[in-house]
C-alpha cells in the first residue's frame, strides 16, 4: 500500500509539472505573441430580434498559434489577467477591431470585453478614447461589455471610468448578467445602457422553466430599467422565438454562426450589401 501511495505521489507530481510547464508555456508565447499579431480579433453576429437585422458584433479574442492551431480565450485570458498582459492584449484586439469594422456600415456596433483587471487602471477611458481617435473609429458603435466581477474592487474607480466613457457617446453593457454575486446592486453602480443574459440560463429555455422564468424576468427588469437585454447564447431557431416573445431586445450565439475571422465578416457583409 505504502509503495502504492509513493507512485500516485510520483504521478501526481508529473502531472503537476506537466501543467506548469504548459502554463509557462503560454505565458512566454503570450508576450511574444501580442507584439506579433497572433491575437486576433474574432466577430460574433449580434441580431436585432424586432427587425431581424445584423446590429453588429461581439468581439472575442483568438490566438492564431503559428503551431497549435487557434486557441480559444479561456485558455489565455486567465494567464494574461495575472501577468498583467490583459491591458496591452485588450488594446491590440480593440485596435485591429476598430481598424477592420471602421468602413463596415455604420449602423454596425462592436461590443468590446472589458476584464476586471482593466477597471483598475485611472487612465482607461482616455486610452480607450485615444484608439477611437487613432482608428478613425466612431465612439457611438462602440459599446464596452464589463462583467458584474469587475466591479467589486474599487467601484468608484470603475464609475469614474464608467462617466468619462458615456461622456464620448460610448454605451456600456452589463456582461454575464445573474451568474456572479449580487447582480441587482451592480444594475445601479454604474449607468449601464444595456443587460447582457448569460447562456447559462438562454441555453436551457426550452427544457427547463426555472430558465425560461429567469430570462423572462430579466427582459421585463431590463425593459422597466430602459436597458433592453442582450442573450447570449442562442443555438437554435426555438430558443430564439422564445427569446423573441419574452421581449429580449437582441440575440447572439452559433444559432445566428460562429465567431469568424475579419476576412470572413467582410465577405459576409459584401453578400448582404453592408459594406
Ligand atoms: P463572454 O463575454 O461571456 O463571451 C461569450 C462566449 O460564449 C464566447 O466564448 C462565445 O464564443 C461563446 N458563445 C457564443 N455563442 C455561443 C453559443 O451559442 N453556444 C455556446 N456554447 N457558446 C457560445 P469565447 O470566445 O471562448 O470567450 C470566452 C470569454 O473570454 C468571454 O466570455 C470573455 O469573457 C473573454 N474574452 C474573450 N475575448 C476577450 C477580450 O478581447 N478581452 C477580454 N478582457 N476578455 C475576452
Ligand atoms: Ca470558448
Ligand atoms: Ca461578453
Ligand atoms: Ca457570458
């Protein structure tokens, strides 16, 4: 028993060094990586559910790996958030975001992710306003999506950055709404235009009604607050009907196709006549 117990410390040990190893791994390939572009910005199709039409897009972060492939943000973010990398990440995928969507049609909005770690910086919103003015990108298509997480730590801070924003025209979502703690407090913190539903509960509506009672009961809050509701996560044409009778504003998920690449917007677009 006792050699038994040795080995499964041995394993455990492997284990534990291979996952440091992958660790380290993608934080020496993250510093190099930003500098060289692999970070790219991906586009996800947000839909208007009054008219149907295209309202714009979320941008989600890719890592082009010249040798494993694309690598998703669950896997880097986390590590660019304790090695500080987040705020030179962020600002390369908002500026090739801002640099691609800026002759798409105008009407179009990119709805940006803002990390927790981002909020405590005093100088955000002005270098958020510098990129605008830098890309030629216009304040009032850009919406900043910030997580209820975030606001937590110093929320006077955040509601500084928060006015300076709205100021420029810039409008402000609550992200991930009802999955992190005490969503109905943050609702007031700061002047949010708009409620983002998490696919945590979008996903389940048509199996479970406790989702489906959630979800209604978000669009109704939003809708007596005047920040229509966004839901994320939409995987097929019942859910969306669903959503579309609980009175949700928009909809975004692989329903409507997966997050693509600018290239592949723009051939979207140019199909649609939009650019
Ligand atoms: P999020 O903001 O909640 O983004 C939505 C996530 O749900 C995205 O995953 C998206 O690809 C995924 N998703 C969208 N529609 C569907 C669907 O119909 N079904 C399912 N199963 N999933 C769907 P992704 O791209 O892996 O992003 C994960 C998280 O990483 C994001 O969560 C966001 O918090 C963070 N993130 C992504 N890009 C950035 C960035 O540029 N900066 C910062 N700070 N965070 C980012
Ligand atoms: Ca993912
Ligand atoms: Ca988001
Ligand atoms: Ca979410």
């Amino acid at each position: 028993a006792k050699k038994a117990g040795r080995n499964r410390y041995a394993w455990f040990d492997r284990s534990m060094e291979r996952a440091i190893q992958a660790r380290n791994e993608i934080e020496t390939g993250l510093r190099n990586a930003i500098p060289q572009g692999q970070i790219v910005p991906y586009f996800e199709q947000q839909i208007d559910l009054a008219t149907g039409a295209l309202a714009g897009f979320e941008v989600l972060a890719r890592w082009e790996h010249p040798l494993r492939g694309l690598i998703e943000p669950d896997q880097f973010i986390p590590i660019a958030e304790e090695t500080g990398l987040i705020a030179d990440l962020s600002m390369s995928v908002m500026r090739q975001a801002f640099i691609a969507a800026r002759d798409w049609d105008p009407d179009l909005v990119l709805a940006v992710n803002i990390s927790p770690w981002q909020l405590k910086d005093a100088w955000l919103a002005q270098k958020i306003i510098k990129l605008l003015l830098e890309t030629g990108f216009p304040a009032r298509r850009l919406e900043i999506e910030i997580t209820e997480s975030a606001l937590f730590d110093n929320l006077a801070l955040a509601q500084s950055i928060a006015v300076s924003l709205k100021n420029q025209g810039i409008r402000l979502a609550l992200d991930d709404f009802g999955t992190g703690y005490s969503s109905l407090a943050h609702l007031r913190a700061l002047p949010f235009d708009r409620i983002k539903i998490d696919k945590c509960f979008v996903g389940s509506i048509a199996e479970k009604l406790e989702s489906a009672a959630i979800v209604g009961a978000i669009a109704r809050l939003g809708d007596s607050l005047n920040m229509p509701t966004t839901a994320e996560g939409v995987e097929d044409a019942d859910t969306l009907e669903r959503l579309r009778v609980m009175g949700c504003a928009r909809a975004q998920g692989y329903h409507f196709g997966r997050p693509v690449s600018a290239a592949n917007v723009r051939r979207l677009l140019a199909e649609r006549r939009l650019i």
